[in-house]
C-alpha cells in the first residue's frame, strides 16, 4: 500500500480511540481541497463502478460499510482489481465515511488497497456520479491526469498566492470562484508538462478526442 493511504488510516485510527474514550479532539471529517488529478496521482486505486448494494458489518466501534459493486472499468492501479466484488468504507462520516444510497448507479471511485487486500474508499477521495464526470474528466482518467503526475497542484488558499517549484501548478479555483469542484481548472484542465521543462494547466480533450472505448468497459 502506498505510504500516502497509510496515513489517512492511521489518523482515522486514533480518531476512533479518541471517540472511544471520550477525549477531545475527535472532530467531524475534514478534507483539504484535492483536483481530482491529483487524486488519481495520489492514490492506489481509481475506477468506474456500478453500485449494487451496502450492508453495515463488523462489530460495535469498528462497523464499516460494504458496498458490493460491479466493476465497470479500472483507471489505475487495474491489477488489484481484478476479482474485487466489495468495497469498504467507515460507517459514520466522523471518520470520513462514503455514504452513497447504491441504486444501481455508475459511480467513478478512489481508493486505497489494505494488506489484506480489500479495497477502501472515504469521501476525501474523488468520488461522484459517473453521469457528473465531465468529458474533460473523463479524457483525464483515461491516461491524461496519469501523464502529469510528475507535476503537482498548489491550491491557492490566500493571496498573494506563491509557488515553490517549476512543477507547480497554481490551483484558483476555489479563491477565486469560491468553488474547489466545480471550477474551471477543476473540471476541464489537466496540470502537464511543458516543453521548456515546467508544468502549467493545458485544457483536456474534449469528447471527439477521446479514446475509443474499450470492449472492456462496461455501460
């Protein structure tokens, strides 16, 4: 598992301990901003999936989700999916839990692979509707966004907004429209290499553009 999964599960777990024992501190899940891009650079998993149905298991303080899936399509990471059936997710939102109501409805997930290898998804991950993907987004997970992940996305949280690095792209989506998801840059824009060696925001094909779909993908 990459170490970047590990350690939203390990805060997840002194979190719980914290609630456990009724200590300060176990506040509601919180995530920063995250293009979905840099997601998909992120994480271990990325894929398209229709969800079937959920049940609550597991005992009293470690009740998680399982969503029981079929797997439409896998962005990333396609060799640990190959005999998935079931995802997991923490039952109460305090730990960043993914509650989706299934109804039979394409979704795009990501999510990280346990030792044991079951696959986890939260809703710090980019996760919606397949039908709310955007063409440009989807043009990304289609090998686009993997192509820039030797770039990387500052978000901009307050202006004067500054940059450290040649391979930084400069996030405004949210500062500037007030909105980190819905924004330009967020919808339709990819973080890539440049020519001269920098990264800058390049717009994603539109749907005319986009590979032809595989015999493998499933509607």
């Amino acid at each position: 598992m990459r170490r970047d999964a590990v350690y939203p599960m390990l805060a997840l777990a002194v979190v719980a301990l914290l609630r456990l024992h009724g200590l300060p501190g176990a506040k509601a899940c919180s995530c920063g901003p995250s293009h979905p891009q840099q997601t998909y650079c992120q994480t271990d998993l990325v894929f398209k999936a229709k969800l079937i149905s959920s049940e609550v298991i597991g005992g009293e303080g470690a009740e998680m989700i399982r969503y029981k899936i079929q797997l439409k399509k896998v962005f990333k990471g396609s060799e640990k999916m190959e005999s998935v059936e079931y995802v997991y997710t923490p039952v109460d939102d305090l730990f960043c839990g993914l509650l989706i109501e299934p109804k039979n409805q394409n979704y795009v997930l990501s999510g990280a692979l346990d030792t044991d290898g079951k696959v986890h998804v939260n809703m710090c991950g980019f996760n919606k509707p397949w039908q709310r993907v955007t063409h440009e987004q989807r043009a990304g997970l289609h090998g686009k966004y993997g192509a820039g992940c030797e770039c990387t996305i500052a978000p901009c949280l307050s202006i004067p907004c500054t940059l450290t690095s040649d391979t930084q792209c400069l996030w405004t989506d949210g500062i500037l429209g007030g909105n980190w998801i819905g924004g330009a840059q967020s919808r339709r824009f990819s973080c890539s290499p440049l020519p001269s060696g920098r990264c800058g925001w390049l717009p994603l094909p539109r749907p005319t553009l986009l590979p032809a779909t595989s015999s493998r993908e499933r509607r």
